[in-house]
C-alpha cells in the first residue's frame, strides 16, 4: 500500500497565515496585517543577527554579507517572494530594509571614520594655519561660493571648515566611491547612500559636513587652550621676574636692620630732594610699598626716606 507524507507549507504561510488559498479569501485589512507580521519578524531577525555579527566576528565574514540569506533560510522563503511583500507594505526591497537596519549606527561609524582621516589632516592644518585668513575660499556644497559659516566664526575657521570638506569629499568621489562604501560595510556606494537616507533621512555629505565642522572646532578650539596657556606661562613669568627685580631695588635702597647693608641712597639726597620726594608721596603709596616689602612697625626717618625714593624712583 502506497502511503505519501503531506506536504507542509512553507515556514512564512504557516507562521502569518500567507497559504495560497487563506491569502486568496482575505480582505485588504487581513492581508495587510498578515504582511506586516511577516515584516516585522524580518526586521527582528536581522537586528538579531547584526547583534550576533557584532558579538561574534568572524574573519570570513566579508562586506558582502548579508543577514538576508539566512532570514529566507529560517522563514523557508525566497529573496524575490519576500521582496515582493516588503515592497508592498514599506516601499523597501528586502535587502534595502536590512540596510536600513545597519545603517542606524552609521552616523558614529562616519565619526569615527573621519576622526580618523582627519587626524592624519592635523599636521597640514598646522603648518597653513598662518596662512588661512589670506587664502582663496574653497567653495562648500552646503554653503555655497564662499558662503560664511552660519555661526559667525572667523576668515580662518571658513578656510579652514572648506578645505576639510573639501579632503572629506574627495575621499568619497570618483574612483574612492567603491573603498570608501567597503571601509564602511557596504557592498557599493548605492547601497551606503540609500541605507543613509532610508534610516535617517539625510544624505551621507549632510552628515560629513556635521563632523567636519566638530573636528574643526576642535581643532580651534585646542589652539585657543594652547595659546591661552602659553600666554599665562609668559605672565607668571613676567611677574616673577618683576618681583624678584623690585626685591633687589629693595635691597639695595634699604639699609640694615631691614633688609640688610646696601648701597642705599640716603648719601645722595639731601634735605631739599627729600623734602620735594615726599611732597609726591601719599601716604597710602607708602604703606602699600610697606606691605610689599613686609615691613611692621613705626619707620624712622631713615627707613621713610629711603621708601619715598623707591615710589620716587618707580614715579618716574
């Protein structure tokens, strides 16, 4: 007796409903809802097997790969049947959908990648950095010819914005179209601009001018700290020099006891000279160079004289 083993439909029919002869006796909104089910698991297995990629790599894995194969595989569906729904209820292909899954990370892998490029630009930067103000402007795609920055920066920061952008682009047309899309995990440049578009609704130099402009300025903004911090050293040491100089003018007037034996000036100004010092001299001058110096106590006539020759002296 010949006995046959009925056939089971495939994965994807039995799990949404999607026999040929169910899907036939369904109206618009079950048929919709159906669909969308299949979708969505579509989507859930992909964002799972792009998380186990990631945990898992695997040296054979090329930028071809695609976790499409195995989705068809798991659902028992092939690419252009699935295809075809997609296309129906989300306008995507079933591969444009994967891309689109992928591509959610694309803004930070595009950071990291020109942050990269553009560390290698520093040193060229560095050395035109003299010279930016007195350059030509490159024309910028987004800002048009010699278009000013939006938020008011200056010639040098213009100069300097475009002639990234303008490194940036290059490294992505013309013959670095099909490098560039594979550095970033893309079987071609159609694919990486669309998955761009699809996930984020921007285009890849939309989003390249976003991180030139950062690495910009932060390019500006460590030579402002740079400079900054060589303009204090140079004050500190500006101000130690004055105050050890004023300390020697010191001892040098001064006589003993206070800061020890010294030419001093009190042999060179008689009584007159002294008198029309100390008309110039206030008191508060007086005391104030009494505190610099950390002198306490009643002066003597001796000690007062030689202070209104040091405030006469640093007068003039």
């Amino acid at each position: 007796m010949n006995m046959t083993t009925p056939t089971l439909p495939p994965r994807w029919q039995e799990l949404f409903g999607l026999e040929p002869h169910i899907e036939a006796a369904m109206d618009r909104d079950e048929r919709r809802e159906a669909l969308n089910q299949l979708v969505d698991e579509v989507e859930r297995l992909a964002r799972q097997e792009f998380a186990h990629a990631a945990q898992h790599p695997d040296p054979r894995r090329s930028f071809m790969w695609d976790p499409l194969d195995h989705i068809c595989n798991v659902l028992e569906i092939s690419r252009v049947k699935l295809s075809r729904y997609t296309l129906e209820v989300t306008g995507l292909r079933a591969h444009e959908i994967t891309d689109r899954i992928k591509a959610a990370a694309l803004p930070e892998i595009l950071r990291t990648h020109y942050e990269k490029q553009f560390a290698a630009l520093v040193p060229i930067l560095e050395t035109m950095f003299p010279l930016l103000p007195a350059l030509t402007p490159v024309p910028s795609p987004t800002r048009g010819e010699g278009g000013t920055p939006d938020d008011g920066d200056d010639a040098a920061f213009e100069h300097a914005l475009a002639w990234t952008e303008k490194a940036f682009r290059e490294s992505r047309t013309g013959q670095a179209r099909i490098i560039f899309a594979i550095q970033l995990g893309y079987a071609n440049p159609s694919r990486l601009f669309k998955a761009c578009q699809f996930a984020h609704g921007t285009t890849i130099p939309a989003l390249e001018e976003e991180c030139a402009r950062t690495l910009v300025q932060k390019f500006f903004e460590g030579r402002k700290a740079a400079e900054g911090s060589r303009k204090d050293a140079k004050a500190q040491r500006t101000e130690k020099g004055s105050r050890e100089e004023e300390t020697a003018v010191a001892q040098a007037v001064l006589p003993s006891p206070l800061l020890g034996e010294g030419p001093g000036v009190r042999g060179n100004a008689g009584p007159d000279a002294s008198a029309e010092r100390g008309a110039k001299v206030c008191d508060r001058d007086l005391e104030a160079l009494k505190a610099e110096l950390g002198l306490e106590g009643e002066l003597s006539s001796e000690d007062r004289e030689a202070l209104e020759a040091m405030l006469s002296e640093r007068a003039a």
